[in-house]
C-alpha cells in the first residue's frame, strides 16, 4: 500500500444476542439482511474503486476507501466520519437495528494480519468521539438553559414598563440563574453526566424548591409561546438528589413540554407520592409521543416524530441520568389532555408533608 487508505466500520451488536435466543438460523437470516442493506448503504456513499469487506458470521462490515482523495494524499477526518456515520445511520433505518460506527486511516498494512486489529481501533475511536460529542452536547444544553432564561428576564425588564416589585422578582430570578451557571460551570466534569462512578456525598433538595425555580427558569420561553404554566399541587418531599441537579431534570421536562406541546396551550406539574418515592408529574396538551417510540425517546440524539421546533435530542436523555443516578425512574405516556405525560419518580429523603405552592404562569 503505498498511500494512506481510510477503512470505515459499521458493526451490528444485536447479532450476537440473536444468535444467543433464537438459534443461529435466525441469526444468519439477519446476517443476510443487513448485510444487503450495508452494501446499498455503500455503494450510494463510496466510490467505484473501494472496496466492501464482510467475513460470514461476523458482526462488522467495513469499506476499504482505496479511491485516490480529491487534491489531497491523507483522507480528512471529517470525510471519513461523515461516510462512516452516513453508512451507518442508513443501515440502521433499513434494519431497525443499532449500528455502531468508526474510522481509521490505515497507513501500514500487513495482510497477513488481516483487517481486525484496524476494525478493533477504528470501532475505538468511534466509540471515543461518540463519548465527546455526548460530553459537549450535554454541557452545551445544560449552559444554554440558564443562559436564555436570564436573556428572556433581563430583555423583559429591559424593554417593559413594570413596578418595581415585579422589576427586583425578575432581576432576582436572573440573578439566580447566574449562580446555578456559575455552579454548572464550576463543577463541568463532575454534572456533565459521564462521570457516573459514584464516591460522591449523598445530596438532597426540598421538591418543592427545585420545581420552583424551573418554573421561573421556563417562564420566558412559556410567554414566548403563550403557554400557561399550571400549578396542580401535591405533597411536599425532600428528594435524594442535589437542588441543581433536580432542578435541571425537572426544567428540561418543562422546557419540553413547552417546545412541543400546543402553542398557547397548557403545561401541567404535580407531584404525588408513590411509596417510598416522590412522583412529579409533567403534561401538556400537545401532539404527544408516537406509541413506538416510547421506548425509544429517552435515548441521546433521538428525536420523536412528533417532535417540532429546535432541539437536538438531548434534554430527555439528561433526565434520564441524571434521575437513574439517584435511584430513581422515568417514564412517558400518553397524558389525558391529549398530549405527553413525564413521570419522575426520585427517592424519598426524610419527608416533610406540607402543601405544596407552586406559581402559576
């Protein structure tokens, strides 16, 4: 090989468990089909000089791009990522099935080692640069949040004439907001979400405090879609989660609720108790989520059918973890009001029952 040659690898873990319940027949049925669809999926993106390689009873398929590069010697990155994703997103719809996906550039080969120890690194890197895009769009959405609801308060005072009282509320909401930045900021690694390995103190917050300020957090964009935010009361607990942790899962389930629920329509939050457990509960009047995709929706970069306006798929698999990660669940259905219902439920730190006021926007 006398030129640097980029490999792409797309590879299909399901095949392993198919074969483990339902007998290798089956599983080289499914070899078959998705093996059809990755060729497809090539020979649409690769050149009429690379090459498609699938060893019989494997779980990788890769391309070895042996076309010359356009004005260039080495492959770009960005190409061989963008091929290897696009070949891998295709196959995936075509099959239903998860595909993983990587690159390398190989610039010594020996064929006497054949292609698995390049298949093993390029699935490396791939997995590596999934992890640091899951990283930044993680801090990314939760610094975006804070930053547009103190844009949203501090143009509201800016360009609205209001009594002072209302005035000091807002700025105080603002204000507030720029602490919780500033706590995201200093503690990036550790509430990035990634760091799941635990050895932290046990923190808890008062429920009530946290779906407070995500109610003011979400109030801008609540008025920017003329969305009503609807108090329907509940018990008052003290959780087993940190305040900003809490107060994140819960504005991210807001914010939801008000990107894709009916503009000017309704956003409820309650809470109730479930055991040992406190349940808050989130629901809006808009499309919903497609039954099949129940399952589905909580996973990164996933976007429902439903799904309308901005968004980039991550504030439900931030919930997610963060709410796994103090022991507790989420879950959607279909709300009675004819759109989503979310349901937390988040463990129970000494309980104070009390009546729980939420404002209504």
């Amino acid at each position: 090989m006398l030129r640097p040659v980029a490999l792409l690898v797309a590879r299909v873990p399901a095949f392993e468990r198919v074969a483990w319940r339902c007998g290798r027949a089956e599983a080289q049925r499914l070899e078959r089909r998705t093996a059809r669809a990755f060729r497809a999926a090539a020979m649409r993106i690769v050149r009429v000089d690379d090459a498609l390689a699938h060893d019989a009873g494997a779980d990788t398929f890769a391309v070895a791009m042996l076309g010359a590069p356009r004005d260039r010697d080495v492959p770009l990155p960005g190409d061989c990522r963008s091929a290897a994703e696009r070949i891998a997103l295709a196959v995936s719809q075509a099959t239903g099935l998860t595909v993983e996906s990587g690159w390398s550039v190989l610039s010594r080969f020996d064929p006497s080692n054949g292609l698995a120890p390049e298949i093993d690194r390029a699935l490396e890197r791939g997995a590596a640069e999934r992890e640091r895009y899951g990283f930044f769009a993680a801090i990314g959405h939760e610094l975006r949040t804070p930053l547009t609801s103190i844009r949203g308060y501090l143009e509201t005072v800016l360009d609205d004439e209001m009594d002072a009282a209302t005035r000091h509320a807002f700025l105080h909401t603002a204000r507030r907001e720029t602490l919780r930045l500033g706590r995201l900021v200093d503690g990036m690694l550790d509430f990035s979400l990634l760091d799941l390995s635990g050895g932290a103190p046990p923190l808890t917050c008062d429920l009530c405090e946290a779906i407070a300020a995500a109610c003011d957090a979400v109030a801008p964009q609540a008025a920017e879609r003329s969305v009503t935010l609807i108090d329907r009361g509940g018990s008052r607990e003290r959780v087993g989660l940190g305040i900003d942790a809490c107060t994140q899962a819960i504005l991210n389930l807001l914010d939801n609720a008000i990107k894709h629920g009916r503009a000017g329509g309704h956003v409820w939050v309650g809470v109730s108790r479930d055991g040992d457990f406190a349940r808050v509960c989130v629901e809006d009047d808009g499309s919903g989520v497609a039954p099949d995709e129940i399952e589905s929706v909580f996973a990164a970069r996933t976007r429902g059918s439903n799904a309308s306006g901005p968004g980039r798929g991550i504030g439900l698999a931030i919930v997610r973890t963060i709410v796994e990660r103090a022991g507790g669940d989420v879950r959607v259905a279909a709300s009675p009001l004819g759109g989503a219902s979310f349901a937390v439920r988040l463990p129970i730190r000494d309980a104070a029952r009390a009546g729980l006021g939420l404002r209504t926007s």
